[in-house]
C-alpha cells in the first residue's frame, strides 16, 4: 500500500513559520479572549496571534519606559 505525504493533500494546510510564545495573563483578559475565540469559532491560539498583530500595530499607543520604571520601588527595611 502506498505511503501517503502531504503532497497528497492530507492534513490542514501550513500557516508558515511560528514561534512559540508563553506568557501569563490575569484571569480576566484570558476568560474574555477565549470568549472571543469561542464566538469567532477560532483557536485560543489564532485569537492571541491576531490581537498581538493589531497591538504591534498600535505599539506606539505603549506606555513609554520599561516597566521597572513604572513600578513602585520595594521599601528597604534593614541595610547589610
């Protein structure tokens, strides 16, 4: 029997290169962007890739500074 490839046309055709991002979201961003996901009948996966596109095309809406900036200084409460 012979061997079938992707040449055949079997399985889902390739989206291109990708990279593979991890990140940690509150609970309510992810709550709401599986909703999305959900509605739009798309993969929690495909939703974030899209949202990234649209904020990269906003990036200059970003807060500017990096984020030890904008955080408070812990309090320092004995020297060494």
């Amino acid at each position: 029997m012979a061997k079938r490839t992707a040449a055949h046309g079997v399985g889902r055709p390739s989206k291109g290169p990708r990279d593979v991002i991890v990140t940690r979201v509150p609970t309510g961003d992810s709550a709401e962007l599986r909703e999305l996901a959900e509605g739009r009948d798309w993969s929690f996966s495909e939703t974030a890739a899209a949202l990234i596109r649209i904020g990269l095309a906003h990036r200059e809406e970003l807060p500017a500074g990096s984020q030890a900036e904008t955080q408070e200084a812990l309090p320092l409460i004995k020297a060494s």
